[in-house]
C-alpha cells in the first residue's frame, strides 16, 4: 500500500522521531490522500452503532463508523477511511489515521510540537495554520493545528492534527479531506476522537 517505504533507525533522535511519523500517516494511507470529492454537510452516526478498534501494543483504543474502512500499516499505523461517496472517484472522501512511537520519558510535548511544526513548513511550503494551540485531549496536555496544505500528488487538501504525549509514548492523530469534504466529516471524526481512550486510563504529566 505504501508509494513511499521508509527504513526506520533503531533509534530515532527528536529531531526527526515526528518527521518520520509524519511521513508514515501522510504517504502511507495510499488513496485516502488522493482526490477527494464529496458534498458539504454533516455526517452523523450514533456512537452506539460503532465499532470499537483495541491494540494493546500501542497503547490506546478508538470507536469506529461500521462503514469505515480500518488498515494498520508499517509501524502499526492505523488508518480509517470515510466510505466513498458513489462519485466517479475511485479514491476515499476522508480519513483519520493514528500513530504512536516510544519516546525519551523526559521528552516534552513542548519540543515535540516545536519539531512537528518546524517539520510541517519544510514538508509543505504552503501550509497555511489555520488554528493552532494547546488543548487537553482524553485529560492529557496536547497540541492542535488545524491547516491547509498541497500534498504529495499536488492536490490541495485540510487537515487537522493533534499530537500528545503519554509516559514514553507519543501519539499523532491526523485528519484530512477536501477542503470542501472537511466539515461534512468533521462531526464524525470529533465522535471518534471522543472515543479515544489510552489502555489504562493513566494520565501522567508531559
């Protein structure tokens, strides 16, 4: 499924730990970042129908749209893809892909977003921080961006991340669609993102 396969170095310094899982969710998901069309307004879906995703390796679980489609990648990467919207597309309207890699325990969440947005401005020379700030994500410290960017096959697209760390791992949640697909999933992906939940419920300070 991958265009772009990276070789991961048994160790990873700060400097490129977000750079590499950045590169993962972004190049890694195939069609979910291609061309996207789709028509705006809201997608709704009682949490009670959803389906719930529990990996006990990287730590955390999310619910999921029964008609999402789920893939885990290199790295363990989860991606979950919007169901296409019966357009000539033969690509997915939306996805929300999550990673997450040990890190040094005295790493703070403070370098790890100074290193993640320095990384996003050299990757994508147009990217345009829409929002951008700290938040609180499952009780824990985090950081949010909200952008718009031209991705890897030249198409323009809207994105949000929020990255977080807990303990000696570090987490990266991203969500992209169409500019014009992105509020239409937006209540759903804010459903799921309400779900997710770190396998032991331990909140620890960053």
């Amino acid at each position: 499924m991958a265009r772009n396969r990276i070789k991961l170095p048994l160790v990873l310094s700060i400097s490129n730990f977000f750079f590499i899982i950045f590169a993962l969710v972004y190049y890694s998901s195939g069609a979910v970042f291609g061309s996207f069309q789709g028509n705006i307004g809201t997608m709704w879906v009682s949490i009670s129908d959803f389906l719930t995703y529990y990996d006990i390796l990287s730590g955390f679980s999310i619910k999921y749209p029964p008609d999402w489609q789920l893939e885990q990648g290199i790295n363990r990467a989860l991606t979950l893809k919007a169901p296409k919207d019966g357009s000539s597309s033969d690509t997915f309207p939306a996805g929300l892909a999550i990673t997450s890699k040990e890190v040094p325990a005295n790493l703070s969440l403070s370098a790890i977003t100074q290193t993640q947005l320095s990384t996003l401005k050299s990757l994508f020379p147009d990217i345009n921080l829409l929002e951008s700030g700290e938040i609180t994500f499952t009780g824990r410290p985090a950081y949010k961006i909200v952008f718009t960017a031209t991705d890897a096959d030249q198409q323009f697209k809207k994105g949000m991340q929020i990255w977080f760390k807990e303990g000696t791992k570090a987490y990266l949640i991203t969500y992209k669609a169409d500019v014009d697909s992105f509020s239409k999933y937006l209540s759903t992906v804010e459903q799921m993102l309400n779900s997710f939940y770190i396998i032991g419920n331990s909140v620890s300070s960053s």
